[in-house]
C-alpha cells in the first residue's frame, strides 16, 4: 500500500523556509514516499525536488518589504477575498487528490497566522476525514514569536488542537526551542528535535572549481542583501583582500534594478551572479565567507568548515539569524558582525580577523533531514512507537562542542 505526505509552506521574503522544506521533502521521497509539495510564495528559479514530487504552487503571495506588515499578491496586487479563495480552494484540491497519510505545516501556528484563511480549512479537512492523517508542525530552531501571554496561548492551544507533533529541525544542546519560545514547556510532550537539516551530499556538483581561493559573498535569497553586497564592493575597492577574487552571489530575489547598478561598477576580479546551486561546495574552497546567518547558509558553513564572517539580518522584530550568529559567534566559529554595525572598514577588518583564524566547527547534529523522514515514515506507519518515546530518543547525544582543525 503506497504512502502520502502532503507539505504546506509559505515563504515571505526569504528563502530559507522553501529551501528546508524541499530538502526535507527530498528525503521523505527517498523513504518511498509519494509527496506532495504545496508552495504559497513566489516560485524558486531553478529549483526543483531532487526526488520525484509532485509540486503545487498557489498564485504567490510575498510580504512587500522586510517590515512583514504588509503583503501582496501576483503582480503586486492586493490580497482579496477572491485570491484567498482561489488559493484555498487550489490546497484543498490538493490535499483530496494527495489523500495524505499526513499533512506537514512548515510555521503555523508560530508564524503564519496570516494565511488561516486557508490553513484552517487545511486542517479541518484533515481532522474530518478517516482515516484521519497525521498533522505535524515543522519549524526550524528559532521561531519570531512576540513575548505577549496571549499569543504564547493560542500557539500552545493550537499545538494540542491540532497537532500530533511539533518536528523542531535544531539540536536543542545548542538551541533549545524555549531560547526563542518560552512556553516551549507547555508542549514539551508533542515536540520532537530531529537535527538540523542540512544540504545533501547528492547536490550537483557543478563546476568543480568554482569559489577556489575566493572571497565569497552570499546573501540568500537576496531580497534583504543589497547593503551587505554594496558594502563588500566598497571594502574591496578600498583594497580588502585584492589579492583574491571576490565573487558575489546575489540571490535570485535581489531586485534587478539593484543588480544592474551593481553589476555596472565592478572592479577587477570581481564576480557577480544571481545563484550557483553547487553554493555548498564552493563554501568548501573558498577563501573566507561573507553572508547573512539564515539557518541553510550556516549549516552551509559549518559543514564546509569555512572561515566566515556573518552580519545577521536582524530588521524590525527579527531576532533569528542575531541568536543564532551570537551562539556561533560565542564558540569562535565565526566572526560576527552585526547589521547595525555595518560598514565597509568594519567589514574589512572583520575579514582580516577571519581569514587569519584557524577553521573551527561545532558539533551539532545536522542528520535532521534523513531522520525526519525515517520519524514521519514512522508516525504514519506505527504511530504507537513513536508517541510511547521520548524527546531524548531524537536528540544528538554530543553537541555543543568545539572542534579544532
């Protein structure tokens, strides 16, 4: 008997969120089972599951800018009643053709309350039919949860509503969930750590000698990036490591208007592009990174041993990428420098500090994506095995530790 698991996630602005989704997405597949993939934002340009899947994308919804205070539509267009409708209505046809053995919601209800107007209905209908599948919640190590006794209510209400598990993809001996939720105890029995979920080793390996000796600067999806790589450029005009190659990696959603400006001004030995998808392995011969601190590109980092220099995208109420390069920064992993503090002297010279460090790593458990698949397998296929565990039956038992090179 053939088994199915349907995904929901919705990216705003970054995408960290999609890119954790595919890769887990990718291993369930890898488990023998058939997945349905169910996207909300704006497309990924080429990017597609390593592992057949089949994808639904909803006509995209994206926060305006990197406030979150306002969304838009296809096109730039308003969030109506009829496009809320039509996308409810496009996820419920999927979850009946799907007919899943479980549904896996990436955010809510920590994040994404915006979008209940078709993640309520989700549910419902999962809650409604019989066999009833498995609902589980998918979050990576941090959540952005405001500190107000209500909310931490309804996510802990919601949670036992609706929820068989809470999957937490971190090592909670590095970041436990209650660093970034307090009232993580209150569904301590439903939360399950699987590791962090790295890149897989099956990645295209690309150009073999791409990112050799470079200084390479990332910044994910880009939408967020424009100071960070206008503030390299202006450190290696002002002579930072002229005697590497600087290559830039802009981001599929950096704006293009953005692009063009900078791709005018290049100076000798400088590369720019818009997105290498064998990034992983050029991090494993560059010279020194110079990124955000999104959780893809950190694992990125570490599994590549690189000596790195982060400037956490930290606007508005974001505390994410700040606590995660603080704990890195604290083991002398990396350099961190925070956005506020960004200029192209403090740039430099936090490279200078970087590229002259030994590479160090910590160990955290990053098997989270192989492991996540094995537990869903095993929540749908025997649901009593797993409920009679324990947290600690799925957290790395060394972690936390720095290991030098």
């Amino acid at each position: 008997m053939s088994v199915s698991v349907l995904f929901y996630v919705q990216h705003l602005l970054g995408i960290g969120h999609v890119q954790r989704t595919f890769r887990l997405a990718d291993a369930v597949a890898r488990e023998g089972i058939e997945v349905t993939l169910v996207s909300g934002g704006e497309p990924l340009r080429g990017r597609i599951c390593a592992e057949p899947a089949r994808i639904v994308q909803l006509p995209p919804i994206r926060a305006l800018d990197a406030t979150f205070k306002k969304f838009v539509g296809p096109n730039g267009g308003p969030i109506d009643k009829e496009l809320q409708e039509t996308r409810r209505d496009a996820l419920l046809a999927a979850f009946a053709s799907a007919g899943p053995d479980a549904v896996i919601i990436e955010a809510f209800p920590f994040g994404r309350r915006a979008f209940r107007f078709e993640i309520d209905p989700l549910i419902e209908a999962a809650r409604s039919r019989s066999p009833r599948p498995r609902i589980l919640c998918s979050v990576r190590d941090i959540v952005v949860v405001p500190d107000e006794a209500s909310r931490h209510l309804d996510i802990i209400d919601r949670v036992r509503a609706d929820f068989d598990f809470v999957l937490v993809h971190g090592d909670p001996v590095f970041i436990p969930l209650e660093a970034s939720f307090s009232a993580a105890w209150e569904i301590a029995d439903h939360v399950i750590y699987t590791g962090y979920i790295g890149d897989s080793d099956e990645a295209d390996r690309g150009d073999e000698a791409a990112g050799a000796n470079e200084v390479l600067v990332s910044v994910g999806g880009g939408a967020v990036g424009s100071a960070l790589l206008s503030t390299a450029l202006e450190a290696r005009r002002g002579g930072c490591l002229a005697s590497f190659t600087w290559h830039l990696i802009a981001g599929p959603n950096l704006p293009e208007q953005v692009f063009e400006t900078l791709a005018r001004a290049l100076p000798e030995d400088v590369i720019l592009e818009r997105y290498r998808r064998e990034f992983p392995r050029m991090l494993r011969r560059c010279r020194v990174s110079v990124s955000q601190a999104g959780y893809n590109t950190v694992l990125d980092i570490l599994a590549a041993r690189a000596r790195a220099v982060v400037v956490p995208f930290a606007s508005e109420r974001e505390t994410e990428q700040q606590l995660r390069a603080e704990r890195l920064s604290a083991c002398g992993v990396l350099q961190l420098l925070p956005e506020t503090q960004l200029t192209a002297s403090r740039l430099a010279h936090a490279l200078e500090r970087a590229i002259k460090c030994d590479p160090r790593t910590i160990s955290i458990d990053t098997d989270g994506a192989v492991r996540s698949a094995r537990l869903i397998a095993n929540i749908i296929r025997d649901p009593a095995s797993v409920s009679r565990r324990t947290n600690g039956d799925f957290v790395s038992p060394a972690a936390g530790c720095i290991i030098d090179t």
